[in-house]
C-alpha cells in the first residue's frame, strides 16, 4: 500500500459525494477556496452537511454520519439540544438586538463566575477576541509587552503558534516556549523576566493534537509565571468542558485568567474571559469605580441575546458540572476503548487526549509535544480519515474526535467496529 492509496481513496470519496462536490465548485467562485473556515477543508473537497439530528450528521448526498467532531467542541451538546433551542426561540420573539443591557448578560456572568472560579468576566464573540482581550489585560496591568506562548499551541486564528508562530499571527512580541519542556520553559521565563505580561496556555493542546499537560510541568510554569509576575492566563476554550469547572482544576491550579468559548454558547458564537478581579476590573466603568484609566472593551455582539441565553441554558440545565464530571469520565472510557482496538493492530497509530477530547494520530507512541505530532505518517492519516467515513464515521480530518453529549452507547461501539475495520483496510500499509 502507497501514496497512490490516496488517491484511491480521494478519488472513492469524490463519487460517493456529486453533490458537495457541486456545491464546492460553485462555493470557491466567491469564497477563496470555497469556505470561510479552514479547519474544515481537506482534499479533494469537504463534505456539505444539510442537516443534523442528536449526534447524527446528514449530507447534501443523503449519507447520514455519526458525527465523532462535535463542531471541533462547540457542539458539545448535539444538533437538536431543544432546551437551548427552546429558551432562545422564545427570546427571539421578545427582541432580536437591544442595543443596550439584557438581563440574560448578568445571569450568565453569575453562572460563570459560580462555575469556574472567577471573580468577573466579560463576553466575546469568539475564543480568539476572549484570548486577545485576555492577552490586552494583562499588558495593560503590567505595562509589559512579551507573551510567553507554546510550540503546537492554539489560541486562534491569529494566535496560531502550529510550527512556530504563523506569519499572519497578530503582531505580539511572543516568546515561544516547548509545550511539556519544563527546563527549557523555565528558562525562557527568566531570561524574559521583567518583560513578561503574560503567560498563556492550553492544559491540553487542542488543535495541536490532544496533548496533554504533564502535572508536573504545568505547577512548575505557574511558579515560574508568578515568580516573575506575569500574569497566567488559561485558555480553557475548549478544555472547560473537562471534570465540574475545567481541565486546569484537575490539575490543582487556578490561572490569573481563564478564556472561554465553543460549546457555552450552545452553538452560538461565543467567548469570555475572566478571573481575578484587581486585573479585570481595569474595565469597570461605573463612577462608583472612579477609575483613572479605564480599558474600553467594545463588541457590537458581545452581549447578544442569543448567545447569552443559550448560554444560560447549558450551564444551568444542560452541562451542569455533574454533567461534566461524567462526560468526561465517559470519555476516559472511550479512549481507552480505542487504544484496546489500536492495539489489536500492528499499524503505528496511537490515541491521546483528556476526557471526551482525543485525537488519532498515525504514530506508534502516542505524542507529548508538536515535535512528536510533525512526525506522523500524513498518508496514513489520512487513510485512516477516509476509511472512517466511508463506514458512516465523521472524525476531524486531522484525527480529532470530540464526544457529544447525546452520542448513544450503541453508536459509540459502531465508531469502534468501523475503526477495527478501517485498520483491517489498511493493514498492509508500509509508510
Ligand atoms: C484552545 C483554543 N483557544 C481559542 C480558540 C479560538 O476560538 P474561536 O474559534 O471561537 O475564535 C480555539 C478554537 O479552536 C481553541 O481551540
């Protein structure tokens, strides 16, 4: 088996889906490259969904998948959660745009400050502004100007530190450190000590993999961060969903902020930041306050009313942290299914992640950094993708699966036989 496998495989997938195809080529006249998001593409063109029900995706072709993505971690709760749907129906009819204060705002505030430890918060349109805004925070309370991030980190699309800092990153002065490299870490810390702002870290790289945090490694940048007073700022936009109030709690450490995004807006556009109150009351207005300098946060959709309301329902109704706390037990589970299956195979391909996040990499061990994810086998990667869908299994092009809330038992043992199967497929596979 070859690289001509995947042409093969492309060329299966390309017939068995006309219509997305047709749909795509009209798309790329007007879209560059006929989306406006990238994660979502692959070759030889994405699928185009119609329409979704509980955990089940269905395509323009009529092919209905068990959707293994979960919108990358924003569709945390499925495609047909009706006590979201529901709550933000009946706002709608009572105001679409206020242009002012909501009630919904405050609620959400107080559900999230509760939840996660956070003294105040502030909304966003997405996780990218909540970790920029995050980053404005800090440089603004410490009048300095670096940003320790890390090799394979992801904070955006333009915080997008994949192999180094991409060119088109907003222009910080990043100080890039290896992800799970305590002494490598630590020196970089000190070396940038009285510059440092800030700090920002994922407890598990996301996009970058599924890579979790070493404990030991995560206690020691905290220390270090603190030491030199940069503040810590922890991008939970996809990890919150981890254990009853985020990924970094199970870990024992609480940041100076914590960013936040995906699925608390119930698949509206969503992100916040908060945390300690001396740094995020740089932006309170009110004459109580008296405030010589005030930072303005503006956002036209900052507060809008469905994401509020949604948001309002998943954590106080949906995703309460019982909820949480069994997810994520329930994807340790699942993850360990799959390195049962893995391993049933003499083919290099090894499962990482937390919780219900994971990711399938074309590797023997699985990763612990970006260094270790930039050696997998891309054709076996992608392999491994195309043979999952053709049995009915929709996973990230790059391997991620992210657990869903109203993902069935019985579907969750389909996704295992048709990964035994899709590895029986490949089994000749050379590199
Ligand atoms: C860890 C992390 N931070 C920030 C973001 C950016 O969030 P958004 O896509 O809502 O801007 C993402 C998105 O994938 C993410 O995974």
């Amino acid at each position: 088996m070859s690289a001509d496998e995947i042409s093969k495989a492309r060329n299966n997938f390309a017939d068995r889906n006309p219509q997305s195809r047709k749909y795509f080529d009209e798309a790329r006249k007007f879209l560059p490259g006929g989306h406006t998001r990238t994660v979502l593409t692959h070759a030889p063109f994405p699928l185009v969904f119609v329409s979704g029900e509980a955990s089940t995706l269905k395509d323009s072709d009529g092919h209905v998948y068990i959707d293994m993505i979960g919108d990358y971690t924003a569709g945390l709760l499925g495609h047909s959660e009706h006590r979201v749907i529901d709550a933000v129906t009946a706002v709608l009819k009572t105001n679409v745009s206020v242009g002012g204060i909501h009630p919904a705002e405050a609620r959400l505030a107080k559900l999230m400050c509760d939840r996660f430890a956070l003294e105040r918060v502030r909304f966003t349109n997405s996780g990218t502004e909540a970790n920029l805004m995050a980053i404005t925070t800090a440089m603004q309370a410490t009048g300095r100007s670096k940003i320790l991030v890390f090799h394979g980190g992801y904070h955006g699309g333009i915080l997008y530190f994949a192999s180094g800092a991409a060119p088109w990153n907003a222009p910080y002065d990043f100080v890039i450190a290896p992800y799970n490299d305590e002494v490598e870490t630590l020196k970089l810390i000190r070396v940038n000590a009285s510059s440092l702002a800030a700090v920002i870290i994922e407890p598990m790289l996301g996009s970058g993999g599924c890579v979790p945090a070493d404990p030991k490694f995560v206690d020691a940048v905290f220390s270090a961060a603190r030491e030199v007073g940069a503040v810590i700022v922890a991008d939970e936009v996809m990890t919150s969903r981890h254990g009853s109030c985020g990924m970094f709690n199970l870990l024992g450490v609480q940041a100076d902020i914590t960013t936040f995004g995906k699925y608390i807006g119930g698949g509206f556009s969503f992100g916040a930041f908060g945390g300690r109150a001396d740094l995020m009351d740089q932006f309170d207005t009110s004459p109580e306050a008296n405030r010589d300098k005030v930072i303005s946060h503006a956002g036209t959709f900052n507060n809008n009313i469905s994401s509020m309301t949604a948001g309002c329902v998943v954590l106080g109704e949906v995703f309460t942290a019982d909820v949480a706390i069994a997810h994520t037990a329930r994807g340790d589970e699942f993850r360990k299914s799959v390195a049962t299956v893995l391993a049933r195979h003499k083919l290099p391909v090894s499962v990482s992640g937390f919780g219900s996040m994971m990711c399938l990499h074309a590797l023997t061990e699985a990763p612990r950094s970006a260094v270790d994810v930039a050696k997998r086998d891309s054709v076996l990667q992608e392999l491994l993708f195309f043979g999952l869908l053709e049995r009915g299994i929709y996973i990230a092009p790059r391997g991620m699966i992210n657990l869903s809330l109203p993902l069935t038992d019985d579907q969750l043992a389909i996704v295992l036989d048709g990964l035994d199967d899709t590895l029986k497929s490949v089994a000749d596979y050379q590199g």
